[in-house]
C-alpha cells in the first residue's frame, strides 16, 4: 500500500488516536530504545567523572571497576538503536529525523529571532533543533567508540597516538555532557513531551500546539486510509 505525500510510513501503517482527546506518539519499541540509550549514556557520563574527576575518583575508588563499567557501557551504546532498526515505527522516526523540511528552517530562522510562539516554530513530529540534537549526538558518540577502541586496544591505528585519541575523547566528552545537560533541561521543562516517552501518548492539544505539522499529516494518513479501504 502507497503512502500518501509527506508521510514516511506506509498508509496501512499510520498511527491513530486510540484513546480520546490523546495521541500515539511513540511505540513500545522506540520508547525501550531511548530509555536503554539513556540508561548507557548515564552510565558512561557517571563512571567516566568517576574516573576523570580526582574529587569524586578519590570518594568513589574501585577504579578498575569503573574502567570497566565505562567501556563496555561505550561499546553497547549503538546495541538499542541496532535493534530499534527492526521496529517499523523506528524507521519511521530515523527518516522523520533525516528529513529537513521548509518549515525546519522557519523553525531555525524564529530561535535566532528569540520567537518563542508556537505559530513561529513549526514543527513535524520533531523539531528542527530535535533533528540537529540526534545527528550530533549520533555523530559524537561514533567519535567517542573510535577514539575510545584506540585507547582500549593500543596499537589498533599506530598513525595515530594514544595522546591524541585521549584528548579527542576528553573534548568531545565534554561537549556530550553539555549538550545532553541541555537535553534533559528542555525535557524537564516539558513535562508533556516526558509523558509521551513514558506512555507513548501526549494529549491532541499539545500535539497540534507545538507539532501541528505531525499532527495533520497523522490525519491526512488517517484519511487515505479510510478512503482506500472503502
């Protein structure tokens, strides 16, 4: 079955409301993939301040214990996202995300401009800055597994010196810790968007007030639907 234009799923495969006045936005699936994503990511921000911190190395000790935890917290990072790929819904998303819509840039051009209506950043089921977030996060944590296989496995690259891939993974670690701070302060600062990851549904209203673009295609889908199987 064809989909209809501007949706990335096929139209048999839209997600309805399923309960009144509420919205499916997220599957089982993607909502066990962002939960063990951040559970790891955790795990590998807490034990590598364990380790680099000499305040906190000193409270804590075990550090061999926390080299091992670190790494191999790092090396499973990608296992949620690997088997998110068999979800549909999933896929969905990562196209969802891969896709830079006209309304994106008007998304982008209102955070400059300090335009903070709903009306001046439209929205998809993600946003613009939601978009640029998961391919930096993406590309980050690729960085964070190569440099830090370097130093795990001395050797692996000679060209290339432990020193280096040390002070690369120190970096770009702190630009993760940072940018995941600012993650989780705008997820705290809407308490709606939590409840969609939590349960999967956020209300109708805040779906058509911050992703009005999202919420028309779901029904455009909805429709053709209809129409198709009548």
């Amino acid at each position: 079955m064809r989909s209809t234009a501007g949706s990335t799923t096929p139209t048999g495969t839209t997600t309805r409301p399923e309960h009144d006045g509420r919205v499916r936005r997220f599957s089982t699936a993607e909502r066990m993939v962002h939960r063990a994503t951040g559970y790891l990511m955790l795990l590998c921000l807490v034990s590598a301040a364990c380790l680099y911190l000499g305040p906190l190395a000193q409270l804590v000790g075990r550090r061999h214990l926390m080299v091992t935890v670190h790494e191999w917290s790092g090396i499973s990072l990608p296992l949620p996202f690997l088997l998110g790929l068999l979800s549909p819904a999933f896929r969905a998303d990562l196209r969802r995300l891969n896709r830079f819509a006209v309304y994106d840039r008007q998304w982008l051009r209102a955070v400059r401009r300090r335009r903070t209506s709903p009306e001046a950043r439209p929205a998809g089921k993600f946003n613009a800055g939601q978009k640029l977030y998961a391919g930096w996060i993406a590309g980050a944590v690729l960085v964070m597994m190569f440099t830090g296989l370097l130093m795990w496995f001395m050797g692996l690259l000679p060209v290339i010196s432990r020193t280096s891939a040390i002070f690369i993974h120190d970096i770009v670690a702190w630009a993760i810790t940072f940018v995941v701070l600012g993650h989780m302060r705008k997820a705290f600062e809407d308490p709606e968007a939590r409840l969609g990851l939590r349960t999967g549904y956020v209300s109708r209203s805040w779906a058509q007030r911050y992703h009005s673009r999202w919420l028309k295609g779901e029904q455009v889908s909805d429709v053709s639907e209809r129409r198709t199987v009548e």
